[in-house]
C-alpha cells in the first residue's frame, strides 16, 4: 500500500514521455550498425523485483528535483539508510545514490538516483529534510568529491583535513 502511494507521489515529478521513434530493422543491415548507443538512463521512476533488486522503487532524478523527491520520501515516513556516490569516469559524470525505507512491516525500499558533470559536482544537502544525512554527505563528499550545497559542516569524516584527492574516483592514483 505505501509502495503505490509512494510511487504515485514520485510519478508527479515526472512529465508523461513523449512518444519515442520507431526504429524498423532493415534486411541485411549488421547488428552493431542496429544498436542504439548506451546512455545515461533518462530521469524517470521504474519499479523493481525487490527479489532481484533489493529495493522496489528506483528514481532517477535531476538535481533540482531532489529535494522534491526527499520530501516525497519524508512525508510518507520513510528514513534515510545510506548516501553514496557511483563514478561513471566514461560518461563523465558522478552519481549520487540515495537508500530510504521504513521502519514499519510495509515493507517498502526507495532509491533515488542524481547524476551531475564530474568537473562540477554538486547537489544540494538533505540535511534540512534529514539531519542524519549529514555524516553520510560528508563521507561521500570526501571519497567522491561531491559538494552538498548548504552542507553545515562539510569536513572529512576518516581522510586528514588536507587531504585533497578522492579515494574512491576511478582515475585516483595513490
């Protein structure tokens, strides 16, 4: 029950899709000519087998609907589990992906998913909506380099305070 009143909320955030193209094989054309080229998935809500997946809602949202879909999130009283980040080097970008449940027997598990350019990568801090999200943004701030705007302390958690890499970047060299 909470899971479609959850995912109905979330769904307002996306705009209905416009009808994609209809791609026709053609007779003796080669496979690899065929093939749509991979891309970052577009920014939508998908509901996954929580068998497989772990979770049953994943939502891909741009940085300015974050604190929409937190707020979605908090209203329906789920609480936050973990902040990372995923390094996706070849699409330049960074991902923050955020873990949320509930703490009753309605057992629901929400992803929501952000990407941004990896040269500048900031998001906006959930802080104001969950406060313990603050240390899970300063760990992801430090191992990734992701700025969380409006971060009220924004300093290392396990990294010296000078430190000035990424640990967890592809391209970190030790």
């Amino acid at each position: 029950m909470i899971c479609e009143k959850t995912k109905l909320a979330l769904q307002k955030l996306f705009p209905a899709p416009e009808p994609k193209e209809i791609v026709t094989e053609v007779e003796g054309e080669e496979e690899d000519k065929k093939a749509p080229k991979a891309e970052p998935r577009e920014n939508g809500l998908v509901e996954r087998d929580y068998a497989v997946h772990g979770y049953h809602l994943d939502a891909q949202v741009s940085p300015d609907q974050l604190l929409d879909a937190i707020t979605i999130l908090d209203d329906a009283e789920f609480f936050i589990e973990s902040i990372t980040g995923v390094d996706w080097i070849k699409e330049d970008q960074l991902e923050v992906v955020y873990d949320f449940t509930r703490y009753d027997f309605d057992l629901c598990r929400v992803v929501i998913r952000t990407r941004v350019d990896r040269k500048e990568p900031a998001v906006p801090t959930i802080t104001g909506i969950y406060a313990g999200a603050n240390w899970h943004e300063r760990e992801t701030h430090e191992f990734f380099g992701i700025k969380f705007e409006g971060h009220p302390h924004l300093i290392p958690l396990l990294l010296p305070e000078d430190a000035d890499f990424h640990p967890l970047l592809k391209d970190f060299k030790a």
